[in-house]
C-alpha cells in the first residue's frame, strides 16, 4: 500500500509492470546495437619483427591454416594454461582439452604449448 502504484488494481499493476519491462528491454536492445557500433570486433594486430619471425616459423611447423591470434589477454589460471598478450599468434594443435571441453585449445605459442580459451583466439 505504500508503494506508488499500490492502489492500481492487481491487473493494472501487472500490465503497468509488463509495459516498464517492454519498455526496458527496448531501450536495452537500443543501447546493445549503439555499442557494437561504437567498439567493433577487434581486427588483426600489427606484428613486431621478433613477433614476425615466430610467425613464420609457427608457419613452416604447422601450416597458414592453424594460425590464430589472441583478440583479448589471456591469463592462465589453471595447469598447463598459457598467458597470453592480445595480437599474439599462436598455432592451433588441438581444438579439444584433455577431457573433451572444447571451449578450451591446445595452442603452440611458438615455444610454450599449452591451452587457452578458444572464444579468445581468431583465425589469422
């Protein structure tokens, strides 16, 4: 009874509710569309030559086609995960873990292997 619309009867009060979730859910599916248009999915990083030279050897072990690069850090939390840097190149080994999840990949990092999110890597 204190509240603002206390005194609405219950179908009243239960369509003034439904209407302020349309309207929301609106306005947030305005606000989604605004943001992807403002921070696009991020596009292939610039290398550096030492960065280059990894690749090219990544290339000659595995083939252009098993070539991924990281689109957010990575910091491994778990054995046998890889820190990561975003831009980073890494060869794709296995698109499994051990124990069949396949949200997380085997990737030589040319040098250390080890696994990573694969929501986090792009094809390069």
């Amino acid at each position: 009874s204190q509240m603002p619309h206390g005194h609405l009867p219950l179908p009243s009060f239960w369509k003034m509710v439904e209407d302020t979730l349309q309207q929301s859910g609106t306005q947030f599916r305005a606000f989604c569309q605004a943001f992807e248009m403002v921070t696009p999915s991020p596009g292939t990083q610039p290398l550096n030559p030492a960065e280059e030279r990894k690749v090219l050897s990544l290339v000659s072990k595995h083939g252009p086609d098993k070539l991924y690069q990281v689109t957010s850090n990575i910091r491994g939390s778990k054995d046998l995960d890889l820190t990561l840097q975003r831009g980073q190149i890494v060869a794709l080994l296995q698109s499994v873990d051990t124990k069949g999840n396949r949200n997380r990949w085997l990737v030589d990092a040319g040098g250390p292997r080890g696994f990573v999110p694969a929501g986090k890597l792009q094809p390069y």
